[in-house]
C-alpha cells in the first residue's frame, strides 16, 4: 500500500507536469503563431494603406495640374502672368512640388513657375534628359498624364517628373509638366506610428526611389510590398517590422504563458485552460484595437466622466503627439483635463452642446473644434465619440480624434474658389449657363438677360431644347453625343437661340465639361454676336465704298491731269495748275476725314475751298444759306468747282481788282440744291468765244459727276454761275 501509494506520489506529479509542460508547449506555439500572423497581417495592411496614400497623392496633384490646363482650355492663360496667378492659385500648399511648367509641342520649355526661392528654376528644364523627352513624348501621344523615372534634379537631389498633355480638338499644345520630390512626396504618406515601427522602402523598378537597400526589394520573413499605380507607372511599397517592434510581439506572450503554467501546476488545469482561452482572445483583441489605433489617421481614446470630479482616462492611443506636439501630449497623459482646456474659446461651446446631445442618448457624435498646439497654433479636429452609460452617475466615452487640418485647407481654397467662380460668373458680361442630362443646373445674369428671363428660376429645371429653335433639335441631340465624355472645349459658330419672346438671337458658344455640385456638367458659353455681324457687314460697305471712292478719285485725278494738261503751255504752269487741284481735293478729304465720313456741311466746304484766295479779303466775299449736310461722293465735285470758280475770280473776275465783291448763297428748291455765285464789282465779264479749262471742268464735274445743271452768265457786273443738283444724289452712297 505504502509503495503504491508513493508510486501514485510520484506518477501524479509526473502526470501533471508532463500535462501542463505539453500544454505550455502548445500554448506557447499558439501565441506565436498568433504574434506571428498579427505581425504579417499589420505589415501587409500598413504597406497597402502607404501605397494607396502615394496613389491618392499623385491623383490630388494630378487633379491640381487639370484645374491648370483647365484655365488653358477655355483661354483663361494667354500670357506668362496668366500662368503664374493659375499655377499659384491652384498649387498653394504642395511643398513637395518645386515648380510648373509649360513645354510646347517640341518639349522646348516655354513658362515656368517655381516654388523654390533658393534654386530658382534649377532642375526644372528636363528637356534635354533622355528619360524626361520620352515621358514627354508618351504623354503626348497617348493623351494621359506619364511619370518619368527616377531623375537627377539638381546635385544631391532626386525627384520625378509628372506629364499632363494639353490639346485641343485641332492640335496639341504641348504638355504641364511638374516636378515632384519623391522623398517629401512620400515622407508625408507615412504616419508617426509606420517610422517607429517599421522600415519602408519604395522602388521604382529596380531603382530605390526612397529608404535603404540593396538594389532590388530584399525578401524577408516579415517583409510586405504593395504595388502603388501612378498614372501609367507602379511602385513597390516595401515595409519591413524593425527589432523592436519584433521583439515587444514576440516575447509579449511570455510572462501570461508563465503564469497560466504556475496555475495549471496548481492543479487548476481545466479553470487554467479556459483562463488562456479568454486571455488570448482578450490579447487578440487588444492587439487587433491597438493595431487599428496605430493605423488609422487619428488617435483614440476612452475615459470616465463623473459629475463633480476630473475625468478618469481609461486609454490613451498612439499619434496624440502628432497632433498637438509631445509637450501637450505629455501633459495630457498625466492630467486628461487639459486635452478640454486646449480646445479654441470659440469652439468650447459648441463641443459642450456636442457632449450634451450625446449623454440625451443622440447616438454618435459627430463634432469639429481646434485644439491648440506646443507652438501656440491651432490644428482643426474632427472627433467622433458615442458615450457609453456604466451607472447613473458615470459615463463611459470612447472617441476617434481626426487631424483635419489640411482637410480644412482644401475644402476652405475649394470654397473660396468656388466663390470666386461664382462672382466671376454672375458678374461676367458672357452668358454662362450649366446643365446636366440635359437639364439646366444654372444660369448667370448675363444669359438671362440675353434670353430674355427675370429669374434664375425661369430655366433652372428646365430642358435644353427649351431655348432651342425645333429646327435644330436634331443637330444639338447629334451634338451632345458626339461631344461624350471629352474634356476639351468646342466652340460653335452662328448657332440661333430661342429668346423668351420667340424672337432669335444669334450667338457663339463654347461648350466644356467641368465638375459642378458633385458631378460632370456641361457648361456653355454664350456670346451674342450681334454687333460682331452687324460690323462685318458694315466693314464690308466700307470696304464697298473705299473701293468705289479710290477709283472715283483716281478717275477724277486722270481727269484733271488730261484738262490741265490740254490747258497749259509749259511746264511751269501746268504743275502750278495740277499741284492746285490736288490741293483743292486733298482739302476736302481732310474735311470729310475730321467727321469720319459721315458727310459734311456745305458752307464748311465753301469756306474751305475759297478760303487760299480771300484770306485777306473777307468782307469782299459773302455767304448766305441754310445748314445743308453734303455726304462723301458728292462732296469732292462741289469742291473742286468751286475751287475752279474761285481761281477764275482771281485771274478774270472780281477778285482781280481792289472794289470787287462776291455773293455765294445756296438753298433747297423742287428737290434739287441750288448753290448761286454772284460777282459784282469787277471787270464786265464779256461772253467768251469758248469757256476756259476752268469754267469746263465746273461744268464737267456738275453735269457728268453729278447729273446737275450749270447756267454761266456774263454780266457787265462780273460773272454769275447758278450750279443745281438732285437732291436725290446727295442719298445714294453705294453706286
């Protein structure tokens, strides 16, 4: 009995220590494999997260570029100023952009702007780099943005570059081109929590982009790659776990496991196995929360609160630092209350009626307010809490806090851009009207007041075919499914509107794809041409009439040039003659040239005509008769005649001698004008046997240039001459 007895002494112990040594042994590979898988699952999710950040990166400045080659499309940049103010408005917070360019279709580099006041525009002209041309050349003939390779920017210095293709439906434009440096680019897609924990690597290629490592991605154990897709490129993302990092997943089962053996030693096998069971889903979970925690863009955190007494924090996740720096961090850690007294004054308020909607049992709360940083600054934080009641006093809260920040940036530049395209629009003298599936979304001012609307309200609704002629239902249905989904703009000649009061307006419009209230619309520019066909067609009548004019003129001067000629005996005289002449009608040119044209008064060009002869013999010439306007064409032969009366009055007439006076008065009479010039005074005007050059060409210019009648008669007073024109000539301008 006493042997058995010892025998059972010793092969119960051994029973139980081979038991709980089999279960250790199990337990511990358990928790490794567990450690193990959670490594590989946290390096795999952390390196898919990085390479979609590179991805949405490169999207967002990509996207940026479009907004450029947006303005170029629809004539917003026609200069280098132009580009500068597009370029700076689009592209105001991407550090990791150095600068913009515009390269024409042959690659030559034609604007730039730089980000970079220390190096100017060093590195910015690629042009002649191999890598860069080709990258250039495949956007341009493919149409989609390219990324080159790794490049050289500058000494020291690495970086790439990025392509977008400019064209329109005739030709290309050439290409935007940006470069980009790939270390910042990627510094900001990695959080606080991927640089303590990790080692990350970026390949292009074979080339190393970005960390260190030999000269391909090096397979390890732990190590995770996930491709990046940028445009027409892919980049390996490699994320290796640091020692660190290993060594905390590895051995932080082991103290638990020591303990569940002490327990199972005591004899409590079966509470000991149901005690790891718990514990290792409790571990799993926890380790599955803190690897959410470090992973996702925020921080979270749980606490207590309590009428009358400080909040109690029950847990506090990494990236708190990255936020409001690691002073205020610190200070948090150690009294939770301060993390409230760094909230903006201006947004206590509102988070406290945040807090109050969530302990009324409101569900989520979802609240935005700015906390104050080690700097002194605000940071904007988004933070989504759901309160949890533990009793009647105490309140469990579990919330995400969100870095917001550069968020608010681009949707606050996103807004005031969209402000600014508002009032640009609303003012513009151009009509502009949007509309999607073929329904307006909007319509300016300026298109309602060209249609003939009041209000917005009018069309906004409506369909396009509502302001269409029918005739031209068909053509602007083929229209609108030719033009799909291109993004360039069209411009449409002569195309007729339908206004409100039936009438038609003609116009041009620029039609063009762009992004409004969330979604591809078609915006259409409208511009009445009008007055632009009204002066074409009056730029053709002129050009009619100068036509007409030139050879009326150059036929007038041949004219002159064969009686003057006839007339004179020598040289002399007949270059005095013709030189007087010219002169006569140049005068009355420059007459008609002050009105522009627009006809003349009839006692302006009696003065001018007569004035070279009686400059100091005013009171020997008088004029008499009402305003009468005299157009262009009939204009140059009055002068002319009168220029030949006035010549002949020197030489025979009245003006010969000291006493002699002349009378020339004109008026409207049975539809013809009737212009009377009287000299008295002077020698007898005796009836010649034949008229003189002078008088000739009075009668020539009157009778065949404009279809009057002349009367001379010879008086013993002097000469007396009655000129008598159609009126009706005074009103044809075309013939």
């Amino acid at each position: 009995m006493r042997r058995q007895t010892s025998r059972l002494t010793i092969l119960i112990p051994t029973i139980v220590f081979l038991t709980v040594a089999g279960m250790f042994a199990v337990l511990w590979r358990a928790v490794l494999d567990r450690a193990v898988g959670e490594i590989d699952l946290r390096t795999d999710l952390t390196a898919e997260q990085i390479a979609s950040r590179l991805a949405e990166h490169f999207k967002f400045r990509i996207d940026l570029l479009r907004r450029i080659a947006h303005d170029w499309e629809t004539g917003y940049i026609n200069s280098a100023e132009d580009f500068d103010r597009s370029v700076r408005s689009a592209l105001f917070d991407s550090p990791e952009l150095s600068s913009v360019a515009w390269l024409d279709e042959a690659g030559q580099m034609r604007w730039v702007v730089s980000f970079d006041p220390e190096t100017g525009a060093a590195g910015h002209n690629l042009t002649p780099n191999g890598l860069a041309h080709a990258a250039f050349r495949k956007a341009v003939e493919t149409g989609r943005w390219t990324l080159t390779p790794l490049l050289d920017l500058r000494p020291g210095e690495n970086g790439v570059v990025a392509y977008l293709p400019l064209s329109d439906e005739q030709q290309s434009h050439g290409a935007l081109s940006t470069t980009i440096h790939a270390g910042m680019l990627i510094e900001a897609c990695l959080a606080s929590s991927v640089r303590d924990n990790f080692t990350c690597s970026v390949w292009d290629g074979g080339e190393l982009i970005y960390g260190e490592g030999p000269a391909a991605p090096a397979p390890s154990r732990y190590t995770q790659t996930r491709p990046a897709i940028l445009g027409q490129r892919s980049w390996d993302v490699s994320l290796t776990p640091n020692a660190a990092m290993l060594g905390d997943t590895l051995t932080g089962g082991i103290p638990l496991i020591m303990v569940l053996g002490l327990l199972a030693a005591g004899g409590l096998a079966f509470v000991s196995a149901r005690l790891l069971t718990s514990q290792a889903r409790l571990r799993e979970n926890e380790e599955r929360l803190r690897a959410v925690a470090e992973h996702i863009p925020g921080v979270i955190y749980s606490y207590e609160s309590t009428p009358g007494r400080p909040r109690s924090l029950i847990y506090l996740g990494p990236g708190l630092a990255s936020i409001i720096g690691p002073v205020s961090a610190a200070a948090v850690a150690k009294n939770f209350d301060l993390l409230f007294d760094r909230i903006h004054p201006e947004d206590r308020p509102r988070v406290a009626e945040a807090a109050r909607r969530g302990e009324a049992g409101d569900g989520t709360v979802d609240c935005e307010a700015r906390l104050q940083t080690d700097d002194g600054s605000y940071r904007w934080i988004r933070s989504l809490s759901r309160p949890l009641p533990i009793d009647r006093d105490v309140t469990r809260w579990h919330i995400v806090l969100i870095d917001i920040t550069e968020h608010r940036k681009i949707v606050d530049a996103l807004r005031e851009s969209e402000e600014r395209y508002r009032l640009l629009i609303e003012s513009s003298p151009v009509g502009v009207m949007i509309h999607r599936d073929g329904m307006y979304q909007f319509v300016n001012p300026a298109a309602l007041r060209l249609l003939g609307y009041e209000r917005s309200e009018d069309l906004v609704g409506r369909s396009v075919f509502d302001i269409v002629p029918p005739e031209r239902h068909e053509a602007i249905r083929a229209r609108i499914a030719a033009l799909g989904a291109q993004t360039h703009s069209v411009r449409f000649e002569d195309e007729r509107l339908l206004r409100r009061d039936g009438s038609i307006l003609n116009v041009e419009v620029i039609v063009s794809t762009i992004n409004f209230a969330g979604g591809p619309a078609r915006q259409v520019l409208i511009l009445d041409v009008t007055e632009q066909r009204q002066a074409e067609r009056r730029q053709h009548l002129l050009m009619r009439e100068l036509d007409h004019r030139v050879k009326n003129n150059l036929a007038s001067v041949l004219a002159l040039l064969d009686q003057t000629a006839a007339s004179t005996r020598d040289i002399d005289e007949f270059r005095r003659k013709f030189a007087d002449r010219i002169k006569a009608m140049a005068r009355t040119h420059e007459m008609l040239a002050r009105t522009k044209w627009s006809g003349v008064d009839l006692a302006e060009i009696v003065r001018l005509c007569i004035a070279p002869y009686v400059v100091e013999q005013g009171h020997r010439v008088r004029l008499d008769g009402l305003p009468i306007v005299i157009p262009p064409r009939p204009a140059l032969p009055i002068g002319l005649a009168l220029h030949e009366l006035a010549t002949n009055a020197i030489k025979h007439g009245s003006l010969s001698t000291p006493q002699g006076r002349i009378r020339i008065s004109w008026e409207r009479h049975d539809g013809h004008i009737q212009l009377h010039w009287v000299e008295a005074d002077g020698p007898p005007a005796a009836t010649p046997r034949d008229h003189g050059t002078g008088l000739r060409l009075v009668r020539g210019l009157v009778e065949f240039e404009l279809g009057g009648t002349v009367d001379f008669q010879f008086n013993p007073e002097g000469l007396e001459c009655m000129l008598s024109i159609d009126a009706a000539a005074f009103t044809d301008e075309t013939r």
